[in-house]
C-alpha cells in the first residue's frame, strides 16, 4: 500500500530485547509476533497521495526519530503526590497507573475482586483471567493495514485491564492513568487497554494520557473497548501529552445490541497528536455519542481521524467535535460514517466545528458520508472560521467592550464539550486546564 | 427544442431504453489502433497544425508515459484497467476530413444524425438563439450562427479553427488552468486532443445567444478527447451549453475531455452541461467512461465562472468542475444534479480554490443513486493564506431509491486564513414516506408522486440552467428513473 518502512530499524531489537525479557503465554507470543512480521512489512504510513487516511499528517518526525524503550522502567522518582497535582484526581476513583508505559502497582488503587468485576494490569489478567482477555485482545484492533497499531501489539504485555460483569454497575469511576516522565533521552511506549463490559453491566473509565515533563517521547496507544447488550460505557479520554510529544492512539469499540457508549475526548499539547477512532455498531438499537474537544496552538498537530460504521438496523450515533486553533498549529478532523446495507432506520449526524484564531494557524476538515442503505437519516456539517463578527457587534452594542465578548464567545465555544462532561471532579480539571487557558482573538475590527 | 418533446426510452432502439443509442452509416476516416508519438504526430498533421502545438502535444504525450499506469485511484469508482493501446485516438467522418465548410457540404446522414438528437444544423432548421457547434467522434462537423457572432466580435468555432486562425489567443490561455501536467487524463487529453470548441468573447461584449457544443461519439473502440477553451475577456459575459450522446455498444468508450475557462476581469461564463453519454445496460456492460478536466480561473477582479451540470449518463463519471477565485471579489458557483441508476458509478463534485480577497463560492449538489448504482460527491474547499474574508457555502442533499445503491459524500475543507467563513452542510435520506402518502391521498399515482418529488429535489438546480436545458433536464431524469419508482 501507500506506506513507507521505518527508516529506524531499532524496533526489531527492542522487540527482541522485550521477548526475551518477559514471558507470555504462547498465544500472546504468536500474536506479538505476527504484528511485528506485518509492522516491518507496512511501517508507518506516510502522506503519499492516495492514502486518504493520512492525507493531511505527516508522521516523519516520528519515522526519522530514535526512541529509546525498556520493558523495565523504573518510576523515574514519580511519587503519589506529583500525581495528584498533574492528573485528574479524586481519591475515591479506581486508578491503574502506567509510568512511562510500565505499570506502577503502588501507585494504582483497585476496588475489590466484587462481583466478578477486574480492573487489573494486562500481565496479571493473563494470569488470572486469560479467557476473557485472549478472546478479545487484538481481536478488534486489527493490525493488517495500520502501522501504528502493529508496532503496540508487537509490544503488547502489559497495560489497563477491565471488565465488568453482566448486569453490575460500577458507580466509582475507573480511572487509567498513562504518565510520562520525560526522560533525558526520548522513549516510546505502547499503551494497551482492553475493557470488557458485558451484557447489562455499566462503568464510567477515565482515560488520561498526560507529562510531567517536556522531554521527547512517543505513545503508541491502543486501546479496545467491547459493549455485550445493552452494556452501558462512558468514556472520558484526556489528551494532555507534553509539548515536544509524539502521540498515536488508536480505538476501537465494538457494541452489541442496545448497548450505549458515550465519549468525550480532550486534545491538548502533543508536538504530534492523533487519535484514531472506529465505533463499529455490530447490534440493533445500539447508540453512540462521540464529542471531542481540540486545542492547539504554537507549531502542534492534531488529527483526530473518527470512523462510525453502521452495520445493524435501528443504530444511532451522534458526532460532535469541536477545534480551536492559535499560533502555526494545524487541526485535521477526518471523520467517516458509513452504512451499511443492512443498516437500515440509522440515525447519524456528524460535525466537526472549528475556531481559527489565527492567520497561520490551518484545519483540514474532511467528514465523510458513505450510505448503502435507503431508509436512513444522515447528516453532517463542518463549519470553519473565527468568531462572529456580527455577534461580537451586537454584544459590544450591549455595553461590552471588543476583548470582553471575544472571549465570551471563544470561552461559551469551549464550554459546550466540557459540559457533555458528567464526572465533576473531572470536568473541573477541565475546566482549569481548558478554559482558563483560553487563546484570545487578536485582529483588529 | 423550445417545446416540450415527451422522451421515451422505451420506444427508442430495442433491447434498451437509451434512444440515442443508433449509430450513424458514416465512412470515417481513422487512425490505427494504440497510442504512440506517431499517432500524436499523426492527429497534429491530419489538423495542420503549426509547430508550437505539436511540440506541446508531445510534451504532454512524453509526460504521460512516464506516468506509467499512475491513473487517479482515490475515487470511489471501481473499473477494469483501461487498455490504452487497444483504442483508437482519432476518427473523423470521411466527408469531413478538411474540417467543417459551409453547411451545405455537410454529409446528409450526419445532418439527419444530429437531427434525430434533436440538434438540427440546417441553417432554416436550427434551434432559435443557440449557436451550435456539432462534434462528432474526433472532428467538429459544423457551427451555426457563425456570421451573426461574427458581427458583435465573438469568436466561436471548433479547436482546430481556433488554432489555425487565432493561434495567438490559444497560444496564450491553453494549458493555463489546466496545465498539461495537470493529472492523468488532462495529460492524456492534451497528447492526443482531436477538436472541441473555442469561443473568446471580446471586452464589454454580452453574447447575444446561447452558444452550445453537442458531442457525439459515433465509431466504435474511439475515445474521444475534445478540448474547449472558453475566454471572456473584461466585462463580458457568454452562455455556454454543452451536451452529449452516445450509442449503445458492448465495450466502453472512453471519454476524456479538458475544458477550461478564463474569465477577466468583471467577466462572467456561465457553463451548463447536460451529459447523457450512454449509461450502458441494466447488467452494466457497455457505456461511457467520463473522465473529465473541467476547471475555471476567475482570474480577473469581480469575475465570475458558473458551473450547472445535470449528469444523467455515462458508466463512470469522472468529473470535478472547479474555480480557481484568483481575482479579488470573484465569485465562484457549483450547480450539480447526479442521478445514477442500474450499475453507473459517479464520484463527482467541485473545488474551490479561494486566493482572492473577498471571494464568494457557492456549491449546491444533488444526487440520486437508484438501482444498483453508485453516487458520490467529492468536494474540496481550499481557502489560501491571502484570501482574507472569503465566504463558501456548501450543501450537498443525496436521495436513495431502492436498498442496493449508495449514496456518499466526501467534503474536504482546507482553511488556511482566519477570516474566513466556511460552512458546508449534507443530508442523505429517501424519498419521505410521508410525503408520497399526502400526493397520492391528493390522487396522483405513485409513480407520479416519486417524480414530483424528486423533480422538486432538483428544482434548485434546474433553475440555474437555461429554458431549453431546462425542460429536457427534468425529461431525462424521468426516463433515467422508469421503472424504479412506484
């Protein structure tokens, strides 16, 4: 296809260096070795034309970058209350904490083994629950065609295991934390997450990948999320990489009939940032609600590339994503919904909604429709530009000044994704780190 | 064809319901089959043409081999690889082969040919405020009004006039929007273009009819690869229509034209096309490919370039007409209706360059996928770091007729300047179940309700087109859909 081979070929060693450090079981083994085979085949993709998923990113810098691993790191002095000041915290959430992609036990708090439920690292869940998690692990974050993914499940022994069990409600919320250190050198880790949700059961998971540093360093995130009927997921999704970060994240969830799954996701920081995901909406009756909020300022990137597809009557999703873009950075929101022929009374909007705040700053919007099914209703839109200049006229007529209502309207812009968010603690964090950090409109009128 | 003509496909040729699908008993001269430099050489010397033509001829044929088989493979359309090798790249009616002359010299079966197109060329016969230029396969057979535009200064005449008798205006705007470098089939079109028709409308001139080109592909295995360049030169403004046919054979044809546009300061083209090249049949064997250069640089202050198209034919369509806004408070428009039924595949839509100040686009796009075909509009907005308060508004509606056709939208926008208002909006639904409810309880059939309906769908667009396109435009989405309504 349309993809380049890495130019670094240390992937391979660090491959060996981990095989040889860890032991799996052989199904994992094999696995890990099948993406390794098809990541040195595909390598990361590039911005050829005819790659229209990559159309507008480049991922050279992450191609042409040395990135030290280790399967062992250590905390790199990370203790709990440095934690508490750089993530969203509250003490009664469930937490599985992953320092520079290595789980950090003393640092995460689990609820009890009740009811069946498991919120434990992928290693011990391969220990004590290695059904449930062979039946899903990379079986829905498909590797055949994407680079970025074969490179995690070549690496893939440990990160955030979940599962919840028919018919319970976990009311805490589960928080998975991802930090990064920022060592002196640049690192990559491959974040995992499977979570499991089965029949009737229902869970809230906090999703954070944040820095405390500002070192160079590259996530390669997967994660896998699968709904049985009627199961019920929020998923909150924190961005907040450092500045000089590289980070890919790819997602894919899986929804059986009447199932909910409902995600707000947040973009901040990263010098390279995409999230790419793929809600596959495999029941009758089952719904999706995806909102997403991206920020970007100075010379960052961020492509949030999210694929909806229809594939059952009776399904409904709901797309909002929402940018504001300041200094040279650069927004891509690629979004598809397709439907299927099967598919038939869906439900979709998409739209993606983006402020430019300034004259070097660039989006490149592409939300896409492919429809094979008659009986459907489906729309999208997409709407670039700055503010209103007839609503900041008719706010100045009101008594406000210029400054005042341009950052009425940039703030009310922001504060609608925010407040698709139900957890309080969280929203507050975003608050904080969203609204008080607002870019301001600077031309004149 | 003022008047309203009932078409009817399935009175037309038997075996299907496409009833421009005779073939006309033409001797025609024609070239050996393939495509090499001595074809090249061959179209330039059959055409008399000077030097400069056939150097960039050739420039374009060298260009093209080293794209190898690099044909355009993003869009949504699926075909078996084209042997280029296996067509043939110029076919010209025997009788015809010094170029058009007086109308009298015309061939009498070419005459009744275009007749039974409803497009007669005789000087008492012909359709009252539409000059007309008649192309068929490779070579243009005649243009009408030619003494009257003469009189006001608009130049109208085929391609291979044009380079012969104004070769400095061609000289000056061929491959200037689009170069031959441009993609795949420009390139290929510029190798091996037969003829196509020119028009240059001077300074301050407001064309006074309607001018028209109708292409016809009559020989077998022929591509066609016509060439138009259109200039309207400051503060004019001209009327363009163009339209096409073809008959019914087992193996696609290729059609792969350029058409470009030039419009000058305070000038204003306006482009309307109805293409009914043949869709093939119900099984999808036969019919046209349409891989078409459509583009357009509203290259002066205040400028204007209009795009209406009505695409109801062809087995693949192919087909982006575009405005590059480079003048400063130029305006660019995009009016399309796609309809596909059986097994055609269309990918087409527009792009909208925005590098002026000021600069307006508009784009409004309709489709409608039946039976088992295929309908996506492919759109780009591009808005440059220099166009400060450019505004585009685009909106594209799909209808599905039946569960086994597809209806896709794919926008890209591109904002590289904050001053700038993009909003771009689509639906895609069926006809209501609702509203079919209400016309029948009013006591119209079915049938008549789905066509009310989709005819109201369209009515936006087909307003944009000229009275005469307009009538037919709504006749031939009717006989494109009998049969998949009520």
């Amino acid at each position: 296809m349309t993809q380049a081979p890495a130019k670094n070929q240390s992937y391979r060693s660090d491959f060996r260096t981990a095989e040889q450090a860890t032991d799996s079981p052989a199904w994992l083994r094999d696995v890990r070795a099948e993406a390794m085979a098809r990541f040195e085949e595909l390598g990361f993709p590039t911005a050829r034309k005819g790659n229209e998923k990559w159309k507008y990113t480049n991922v050279a810098p992450i191609a042409r970058s040395e990135f030290g691993f280790d399967p062992k790191r250590d905390l790199n002095g990370l203790n709990a209350d440095s934690l508490t000041v750089a993530v969203p915290w509250h003490e009664t959430w469930h937490r599985l904490v992953f320092v520079d992609g290595v789980f950090a036990k003393d640092l995460s708090s689990r609820p009890e083994a009740a009811n069946g439920v498991r919120v434990s690292s992928l290693a011990e869940a391969l220990v004590s629950d290695n059904g449930a998690v062979q039946e899903h692990l990379a079986k829905h974050a498909l590797f055949e065609d994407d680079g970025f993914a074969a490179l995690n499940t070549a690496f893939v022994r440990d990160g955030a295991y979940v599962r919840v069990t028919s018919n319970v409600t976990l009311e805490t919320p589960i928080h998975l934390v991802f930090v990064s250190t920022g060592r002196a050198e640049p690192t990559v880790s491959y974040p995992r997450v499977l979570l499991v949700a089965e029949a009737g059961s229902r869970a809230t998971v906090i999703e954070s990948y944040v820095a405390l540093g500002d070192g160079e360093y590259f996530n390669d995130a997967v994660s896998e999320t699968v709904l049985g009927e009627g199961a019920e997921i929020e998923h909150y999704r924190l961005q907040a990489e450092g500045e000089s970060a590289f980070h890919v994240g790819t997602a894919r969830v899986v929804q059986a009939e009447g199932s909910n799954y409902s995600s707000s996701a947040f973009f901040k920081g990263s010098s390279l940032g995409r999230y790419d995901l793929s809600v596959l909406l495999d029941g009758p009756g089952s719904t999706c609600r995806l909102n997403g909020l991206y920020m970007t300022s100075g010379s960052q990137h961020q492509d949030n590339n999210i694929n909806i597809e229809h594939a059952k009557p009776h399904t409904t999703s709901r797309l909002y994503y929402k940018g504001i873009l300041d200094g040279k950075s650069r927004a891509v929101f690629g979004g598809t919904v397709l439907v299927r022929k099967e598919a038939q009374k869906t439900d979709a909007l998409q739209s993606d909604k983006n402020l430019v705040l300034s004259p070097d700053a660039e989006v490149d919007s592409k939300p896409a429709l492919f429809i094979y099914a008659d009986d459907v209703k489906c729309g999208h839109g997409a709407t670039a530009g700055n503010i209103d200049l007839d609503t900041v006229f008719y706010m100045r007529s009101r008594g406000l000044d210029v400054d005042a209502a341009s950052r009425l309207l940039i703030y009310g812009f922001a504060r609608e994704s925010i407040d698709t968010v139900r957890e309080q603690h969280l929203k507050s964090y975003l608050e904080s780190l969203f609204l008080e950090s607002l870019p301001k409109y600077r031309f004149e009128f | 064809m003022t008047e309203q003509r009932v078409i009817s496909r399935k009175t037309g040729v038997e075996d299907t319901d496409y009833k421009w699908g005779f073939e006309l008993d033409i001797e025609s001269d024609i070239a050996p089959r393939g495509l090499n430099e001595d074809i090249v050489r061959l179209i330039s010397a059959k055409k008399r043409e000077p030097e400069w033509m056939l150097e960039w001829r050739l420039k374009a044929y060298r260009h093209w081999l080293k794209l190898g088989s690099e044909e355009p493979k993003w869009a949504n359309v699926k075909f078996p690889p084209i042997d280029y090798q296996d067509m043939i790249y110029y076919a010209a009616p025997r009788s015809q082969a010094d170029g058009p002359k007086s109308l009298d010299e015309i061939d009498p079966e070419i005459l009744e040919g275009f007749n039974k197109l409803g497009i007669p060329l005789e000087e008492q016969k012909k359709l009252s405020g539409v000059a007309v230029d008649a192309v068929l396969d490779s070579v243009s057979v005649a243009t009408t009004y030619q003494e009257m535009l003469k009189k006001v200064g608009v130049i109208f005449c085929s391609m291979s006039e044009a380079v012969k008798n104004h070769p400095e205006l061609v000289q000056k705007y061929i491959g200037s929007v689009v170069p031959y470098s441009d993609n795949f089939y420009a390139t290929l079109n510029s190798a091996v273009f037969s003829d196509g028709s020119f028009c240059y409308v001077p300074p301050g001139v407001r064309c006074p009819i309607e001018l028209m080109t109708y292409f016809r592909i009559n020989e077998m295995d022929t591509g066609q690869f016509e060439r138009t360049l259109i200039i309207a030169d400051k503060g004019s403004y001209v009327s363009y229509l163009e339209g096409c046919t073809a008959p019914m054979r087992k193996t696609h044809q290729l059609h792969a034209a350029v058409v470009e546009l030039v419009a000058l300061d305070d000038a204003e083209i306006k482009y309307s096309t109805l293409q009914n090249w043949y869709p093939g049949d119900k099984d999808g064997n036969g019919g046209v490919y349409n891989f078409v250069t459509k583009r357009g640089k509203a290259q002066g202050r205040g400028s204007k370039i209009s795009w209406t198209q009505v695409e109801t034919g062809s087995a693949i369509t192919w087909k982006y007409p575009s405005v590059i806004l480079q003048g400063d408070d130029s305006v660019g428009e995009f009016y399309s209706v796609a309809l596909v039924n059986n097994h055609q595949q269309a990918d087409t839509g527009t792009k909208m360059t925005h590098i002026g100040k000021n600069t307006r686009s508009t784009i409004i796009a309709k489709g409608i996928s039946a039976g088992k075909a295929n309908n996506t509009y492919r759109g780009q907005v591009k808005i440059m770091p220099t166009a400060n308060g450019a505004r585009n508004f685009t909106q594209c509606d799909s209808l599905l007729i039946g569960d086994e056709c597809g209806a896709h939208t794919v926008p890209y926008i591109e904002v590289r300047n904050p001053t700038a208002q993009l909003e771009h909006e689509a639906t895609t639904s069926k006809v209501s179940d609702d509203q079919l409810f209400y016309l029948q309880q009013r006591g119209l059939s079915l049938e008549e309700s789905n066509y009310m309906i989709i005819n109201g769908f369209c009515r936006g667009i087909f307003k944009e087109l000229p009275f005469e396109f307009a009538a037919e435009a709504s006749q031939l989405m009717r006989v494109s859909l009998e049969g998949t309504v009520g």
